[in-house]
C-alpha cells in the first residue's frame, strides 16, 4: 500500500481508510494485552488520585524525622488529606520502627559536628599566625555571633534528644495509621517470597534485587524487605479490590523506570505484575511528585525550597549505599583511573558550560552508575585521585536546600586531556544528572 505525504499540512495521510482502522484497532487491542507499559493518561491518573488507596513507605515516614519544619508541615499536610484512604503494610512499619531511633540519633550528631566547626571558625579567625584573620575589633561581634548560633544549636540538639522519649511526631505517624496498619502475612507466606526472591533477584525481576547484599546474619529476610512490601501491596488491592498507589522515596531502578537518566516512572513489570495478581491498577510517586500533586488538588502550589531540600535528603541517603555494601552487584564494571578522569573531565566541561558543580554522590551513583560501574570501585578511584592531588573535594550548597551536597572538581593546576570514549553511552541529559 502505497503512503503519500501532504506537503501542506506535514502531515502523514493513508490513502485506504480502512486501513486507518485496522491501524487503530491494532493499537488499541495492544493497549489492552499490555496496558502496564503504556503510560496512564492524565485522565487515567486523576482517577487513580480520587479512587486509589495510598501506601507509605518506610522511608517517607522516616522522612519526617529528616526534614525542616516546613517541608515537614507540608508532608504532614499531604499526608492527613488522603487519610481516610491511607495504610501502611506490616513490613514498612517494621522498618519504620527499627530505624526510628537510629535517624533521631544520626540528626542528633550533625548537631556536634556543627558545633565543632563553628568553634574551629571562630579559632582559626583568631589565630594571628596566619591568614585568614580578622581585627581584635572584630573577635567581640563575632564571638557574639558564634554565641548566638551555638546557643539556637544546643536548643535544637535537646529537642532531639528529648524525642528519643517525647516523641511528638511519633504520635502524628501512630494517629495517622491507627487501625490502617496490615497484618503479617505469617512466617510461612515470608518464608516462601524470600525463596522465590533468590530466583527473582537473580534474574533481576523488580522490586528489590537491588538489595540483594543487604544481607544479615540477624535477620535472613532483610534483603527481600521491599519484595515482602510488595505482596503486601497486592494482597490489600486484591482483597479490598481497589488500585493502589504507593509513595516512597527509594530512588533504585528496582522500582523506577530510567532512561537517559531521566525517570520515567514506575517498571512496567510491577504494574505488569500487580494487575496480573490483583485486577487493579497500581502507580507509584515519589515523596516531591507525591507533595506536588496533592498541592495541586488544594489549589496550592509547593515552593522551590521544600523541593530542593526533599531532593537534598534523597541524595544524602543514595551517597550511604556505598558505605553500607562493599560493592555493587555481579556483573557491574570496575573503572580504572584513566576511564575516571576522562569521565571527570567530560562532566566538568559541561558543568562548566552550564554553571552547574559535580556532586560526588549523584556523579558515582546516577551518572557512573547508568553505566553499569561499581560504586564502590568508583568511590576508592575518586579517592585516590584526591589523594594524588589530581581532584579536590568542597562543600556546595545548593539554593534552597537545608544541607550541604559533597561536590568535587578537578584542581586548577592539573592539566588533563578529555579524550570521549567510542559508542560513549553517556548523553548530556544523563551527565546533568551528576550535576547540580
């Protein structure tokens, strides 16, 4: 069948019209077969919004123990409109539970090492023996200053630490789920997914195989949390029969759909998966687009710092990944220093372009990690690299964000060559991912 182009309209016209028909026949019986990996419309997300029930993650819920008091207000906020239709599954909550105290402690010790810099300022200002140093003049105004912080610090550490008996916010997450918490789903049923888990994460079949060295001799089925999680979530759709939407703030490729380092949204293989086992939709948000669009359901709008400082959090906890697992996965590339500094440079020329730095946590784990590179071995390079005096570490702080992103460059006086890589699978788009 011959195609003729209209040159008027660019438009692409079939002469036989039946032919258009079987064309969208064809398509729409594709829709149909495989409707996991077509992306919902957004008609089709606006009624899983009013319809669906809400599952929280483990992580969103520890969350409010990370943020500011406004980002936290405003998680609060989001949460509490959606709570007639809000539960959490056996499994996060026991996360939830058995980190609790361990973030409360780790934000506690943020405090000290704060108050420890500030004292090392003030020290270093006063020392006359080198540079930098301000006037004798100046040491009182300063001296007040640092005074004035340190006091607002000691207050903030001792409501933390008071929270570790008073916990206010606690009582918000208990009040927030009571009566909408699952059951277990019993030794014998867990016992049976994490078998199954050791075939599913060897063959890579989202969710969880990205935890599969978060092994412990404590608690064998701690690798398999978030595949426990997920036959939760299928077996409350199914039993309630209703579509599901689950918010977390795991940012892994056993949940999201990525390409190009953008992300796209959840694995066609879990909404696949969910409707095969439960006859319901499933979509899933992150904490940001969670907050976006119920803001948008309110006529609100949510501000550029609460989103900075949501992204700041994430990014802090992907940067603990290579500290809690002595590697990657089977499988991942080691990077030699040569590929490192080429890769290095590359992103540095286009940082440079765009007035952007290089985070060294989204560089090793977005960027280098896109391309199949060990994190591990990528983290043990860059280190040396600083330690040869070839790279240099600094403190960036990102415009709106409430914490500091470790950000790293190439030191002034080194002269590397960029030399691009054949069949380079690195794209700006993906580069701008290791960027801020």
């Amino acid at each position: 069948m011959r195609l003729t182009i209209n040159r008027f309209s660019s438009n692409l016209f079939i002469k036989n019209p039946n032919y258009v028909e079987h064309i969208v026949t064809f398509l729409n019986n594709m829709k149909n077969i495989f409707a996991a990996h077509f992306r919902p419309t957004d008609d089709d997300l606006s009624n899983l919004w009013e319809n669906a029930v809400f599952s929280i993650d483990a992580n969103v819920v520890l969350n409010l123990y990370r943020y500011s008091q406004d980002t936290r207000e405003q998680l609060e906020k989001a949460l509490t409109t959606i709570s007639d239709r809000i539960f959490i599954t056996n499994q996060a909550a026991k996360e939830f539970l058995a980190n609790r105290l361990g973030v409360t402690s780790s934000q506690a010790k943020e405090y000290t090492i704060a108050s420890k810099d500030l004292k090392s300022i003030l020290d270093r200002l006063s020392d006359k023996k080198r540079h930098p140093y301000i006037s004798e003049e100046s040491l009182p105004d300063l001296n007040k200053h640092i005074d004035s912080i340190q006091e607002q610090l000691d207050k903030e550490h001792k409501e933390l630490l008071d929270r570790l008996v008073d916990d206010k916010r606690l009582a918000f997450i208990e009040n927030l789920f009571e009566g909408k918490t699952c059951e277990s789903l019993g030794d014998e049923r867990i016992a049976e997914i994490c078998k199954d888990g050791e075939q599913r994460y060897e063959n890579k079949t989202p969710p969880g195989y990205k935890d599969s060295s978060k092994d412990s001799d404590h608690d064998s089925s701690r690798k398999f949390g978030d595949l426990i999680v997920w036959f939760e979530l299928i077996e409350y759709a199914k039993k309630n029969r209703k579509s599901l939407i689950f918010i977390t703030d795991d940012n892994k490729e056993d949940w999201w759909q990525k390409e190009a380092g953008r992300t796209i949204g959840p694995r066609p293989e879990l909404r696949e998966e969910f409707i095969q086992k439960s006859n319901e939709d499933f979509w899933v948000y992150s904490v940001d687009s969670f907050l976006e669009r119920a803001a948008k359901s309110r006529n609100e709008t949510i501000s550029d710092e609460v989103l900075a400082e949501i992204e700041s959090i994430r990014a802090e906890d992907r940067s603990a990944i290579h500290t809690e697992y002595p590697s990657r996965f089977e499988g991942f590339r080691k990077i030699t220093e040569e590929e490192m500094i080429d890769r290095i440079k590359g992103s540095e020329n286009w940082a440079t372009r765009n007035g952007k730095v290089l985070w060294l946590h989204s560089f090793v784990q977005n960027y280098l990690g896109n391309g199949d590179y060990d994190y591990q071995t990528s983290y043990q390079v860059i280190e040396e690299l600083e330690r040869k005096g070839v790279i240099e570490f600094f403190d960036d702080y990102p415009e709106g964000a409430t914490s500091k992103m470790k950000a790293f460059r190439v030191k002034q006086d080194v002269g590397l060559q960029y030399k691009p890589f054949e069949n380079d699978i690195f794209r700006e788009q993906s580069t701008s991912d290791a960027t801020k």
